[in-house]
C-alpha cells in the first residue's frame, strides 16, 4: 500500500515540491490509486523525518494541480481521472454527485430559507444602528446576552449576561476558552476519541493533548484522576452531550464524579455542547455543576442553521477579565448582524421552532438508519446529527472509506477523531443531515451492502 513512500534523504530541496513529484511518480505508475486516501499529514511527516508543514505544503499543492481533494474530518484522496471512471469499481457513482455523509451539518428544509428570508425583510425595514457602526462589544451585545440567558437556560445553564460572551459559532469559543484556561507546555486532557479540530487547535496554542480512556459515557473518572495526578493537567475538553464522534451521553452520576476530580485537582473544563438543547432529555450541563470552572459551549451552527454562525460562551467569574483580553485580541467582538438575527429568532419563538423541526428531521434519519441498517451495530440517538458504526473486522477504515467513496459515498473515518496516532477506532462516522432524504436513503444502502460482504480482491490495494 506504501511501497511508493521515498526516503527522506533522496528528497533535494524544496522538500515538499520532491514528495509532490513523487506521489505523482506514484499515481501516474499506479502504485497510488485513484480514490485512495494518504496518508494523515503527521502519520507522513513521522514516516519520513519531515515537518507537518512540509508535508501540508505538499498536500496543497496536491490539490492545487487537481491530483488531490481535502475533505475536513476525513483526510486527502487522491482524485480519479476521467478515463478511470469508466473503471467497474466506481459503477455505482459514475456520473453522479458524491454523496456527502462526511461532513456534520443539520438538516436542512423550507422552514430555514423562509425564516431567514423573513429575517432579512424584518432587518431592512428596522435596521438597528449597532448592527452596522457598533466598535464596542461590551456596549453592543449587551441586548444579545440578556437574550442569551433565556437560550441558555433551555441549555440548562441559569447565568448572568456578564459571564456570557457572544462569539460567532462554537470553534472561536473553543479557541478562546483554551487560550483561557490554559498557557503554552500545558496539558489539556479530552476523550481518546473526540473532537477532530482539537489537535490541531491545541498544537497551535502550544498545549500538549492527552487522549484519555472512554466507554460508553465518554471519560472514565479513574482515567481523569490518574492523569491529573501525574501532574501538568489544566483542563478537559469534553463533549457530554451526544456531539462526540462516537455519540456518548454522560449520564448525571458520571458528570458529577468528573466535577469532584476537578474540583480535587483544580483544573478546569471547556465544554462543548454544540448541538444544545437539540438533544433532548439530557442531564445538566457540567457547567450547571461547576459554573465556577467551566467554560460552556452553545452554537447555533448545528441545532438551527449552518449559515447563523454565533454562539454563546459562558465563562467563570474569575476568568472574565482575561477571557475578555483574549477575546478582544482575537476576534474583537462577533458579528453584530448574525448575532442580532439570533437573537430576534430567540426572542419571537423562531429559534425554538427550528429546534423542534430539526428533532423531527432527524427522528426520521434515524428511524430510516435503523431500517436500512437493521442488524449492523451502530451507537446513535435520536436527535444526534450523525451516528457511528463500528466496523466487522474484514474492513480496515482505508478500505472501506475508499470502497465507499469509489460507489459514490463519502463517510468520515474513525481515526480522523483518535487525539493520539496509537488509538485503535475501526468505525466510520456517518453525518445524517447534509443531503436530502432520498440521497440519504441511496447512500445508506450502499453503506449497508459494503459493510455486509467483504473487501473486493482487486481492491484490496487500495
């Protein structure tokens, strides 16, 4: 499979433009195939005793001459020639569209064109001056986070519009609140399989990352408290809420038995709760436990719309002012027009409307993922965005992304989520919410018929 991989030393300068004429050495002799997926950018860089940025610049360019495609939370393929799609491997997809249950995004309908539609109209006949001349964000959002707090308590979180911070979707506010919680050469533990962005994020703030043990509830407490005393420790990112890859819901006791190990060692937690209230019949946020060492995460970008990119942040009391620092430095304020849409959808019922129409949404992709899927192991909850399937042992997660892919359908594989490279996952994530129903439909069927036979022997290269 990597019989194509060159040597370090036989690479002259400039490194990355050698290995971007020797991956197309490969392709064009066939030793790297048409829909293969390469290697991670530091799986590479390990492997041949390059810098991640070497290997990143090579990947660019990659892409750049159309040899490549990127794909977040699932990695770099290498594209098919027109002469290929002939090829009987990719029967199933030829001529159409990739079927795209890679990337997490909610369902989309109607309901969401019309409301923003009327959103828009409403703004042009009563355009608030703040939205257009504001510079300063304490004085302009002061309406948006007396508006959060109601969003907020469907949250479960009762706080006050101080301790909120309006930002514009949920990555800024992980961004800030680690920059908070922690300095450089500190260690920020999360679960062993998590959030895809958050190694990178990390690597750029200077903080070191640890995977930590899950189950079916996310982080064992045994794990967080063996880490903590080891010493270093200064936060943990955690996603208890049905938002992680693997789809855990951390049960009330299990929430309660991290916040004492906190409390114990003195370390904070960034909690991301993205989906928000769109999870339905959860326990209290952590931060309802711990307000005084928890950062909380709320977005709209997965519970209503893709397009309303802003989102609440609720920070402890004796973290604003250096919250507000960071914040400033790095974003200045959010975007006052979204924020505004936000909180007029907040305000007049449009918000929660949207809410219960998504829960509806994807009540039916799941109802439909268990019909088409019926028999195939899979962890997912009713108003989750994706769900997660474990794969039988006949498929390695390159295979079977790649088969997928080839038959017209992208799903995400499970190690694009592992913290650490030496975390074994064996599954795929499968988004349920970008396409319509009847794509969804098409591309179900086509998973179900893979992960029920075997690889095909003459694709087993790939």
């Amino acid at each position: 499979m990597n019989d194509w991989l060159p040597k370090s030393n036989t690479l002259p300068r400039p490194r990355y433009l050698s290995l971007v004429g020797r991956i197309v050495e490969a392709i064009e002799t066939g030793r790297i195939k048409p829909g293969e997926r390469l290697p991670t950018h530091r799986a590479l860089a390990d492997r041949l005793g390059l810098s991640v940025q070497t290997v990143s610049r090579a990947y660019e360019e990659l892409i750049r001459r159309g040899l490549a495609v990127g794909e977040v939370g699932r990695g770099t393929f290498v594209r098919a020639s027109k002469a290929e799609l002939t090829h009987p491997f990719i029967a199933t997809g030829r001529g159409s569209e990739i079927i795209d249950l890679s990337i997490l995004k909610p369902v989309n309908g109607e309901i969401h064109t019309a409301r923003m539609r009327a959103a828009l109209h409403a703004l042009a006949d009563d355009l608030p001056p703040y939205t257009m001349v504001s510079f300063r964000p304490n004085v302009a959002l002061r309406s948006h986070r007396e508006a959060a707090i109601s969003w907020l308590r469907r949250c479960g979180i009762e706080t006050r519009p101080d301790n909120v911070q309006i930002t514009n979707g949920a990555t800024p506010g992980m961004t800030i609140a680690l920059m908070t919680a922690a300095r450089p050469g500190d260690v920020i533990v999360t679960e062993a399989i998590g959030h895809h962005t958050l190694a990178p994020l990390a690597n750029y703030l200077g903080l070191r990352l640890r995977g930590l043990e899950i189950d079916d509830q996310g982080i064992i407490p045994e794990a967080l408290d063996e880490a903590c005393a080891g010493g270093h420790v200064r936060a943990a990112f955690v996603m208890p809420s049905a938002t992680s890859p693997t789809v855990t819901i951390m049960g009330a006791e299990r929430r309660q038995a991290l916040v004492e190990i906190a409390r114990r060692h003195d370390i904070y937690f960034v909690e991301n709760d993205a989906c928000g209230p769109l999870v339905e019949n959860c326990p209290p946020p952590i931060a309802a436990l711990a307000p005084e060492r928890t950062f909380y995460i709320s977005s709209f970008t997965k519970c209503l719309m893709p397009g309303l990119r802003s989102g609440y942040l609720v920070v402890p009391d004796v973290l604003i002012p250096a919250f507000t620092n960071r914040h400033l430095v790095t974003n200045w304020m959010a975007t006052a027009l979204i924020a505004e849409i936000a909180r007029r959808w907040i305000e007049d019922g449009t918000a929660w409307e949207m809410v219960l129409w998504q829960r509806e949404a994807l009540r039916q992709r799941h109802e439909l993922a268990d019909e088409v899927l019926a028999g195939v192991p899979l962890r997912h909850h009713p108003h989750s965005l994706h769900l997660w399937m474990p794969l039988p042992d006949a498929w390695s997660e390159d295979q079977f992304v790649s088969h997928a892919r080839l038959q017209g359908v992208a799903v995400a594989p499970g190690s694009s989520f592992a913290v650490e490279p030496d975390v074994e996952t064996q599954a795929v994530r499968i988004s349920l919410g970008p396409t319509s129903l009847d794509r969804l439909r098409q591309g179900l069927e086509t998973v179900a018929r893979l992960v029920r036979s075997e690889p095909e022997p003459a694709l087993l290269a790939i």
